[in-house]
C-alpha cells in the first residue's frame, strides 16, 4: 500500500501519551496505530447500529 507524506502540527504532550497508550516507538507508528483504531471503531459502531433499534427513530415505540 503507497503511503502519503503529510504535515501535520500535534501538541507534544498529547503526542507522548498517545505514543505510550498505542506502545508507538515513532511518531508514524503512533498515527498509524491511532487511525487503524478510529476505523476499527467506526466500522464496530456501524455494526452496532445495524444489529440494534438503538438510535433509530421510533426505537422506544410501544414499549
């Protein structure tokens, strides 16, 4: 898979937990790991949502 170059401005200390939390050695590998959980959990949401009447508009209808 190609990967883009990109420039991005991050506050270090936040930078440095998330590094810790993700048990990332690089900054990279901290991007990385952090977007692959953001689309594990949209993808985990999306699920959810599918498979519930949660959040759909009549889901407390008649109960």
């Amino acid at each position: 898979m190609s990967k883009s170059q990109v420039t991005v401005r991050l506050e270090k200390g936040q930078l440095a937990r998330a590094q810790r939390a993700l048990g990332a050695k690089t900054v990279t590998e901290a991007i990385e790991k952090a977007l692959a959980l953001a689309t594990e959990k949209a993808a985990h949401d999306a699920i959810l949502r599918k498979y519930s009447s949660v959040g759909r508009k009549h889901s407390f209808a008649d109960r």
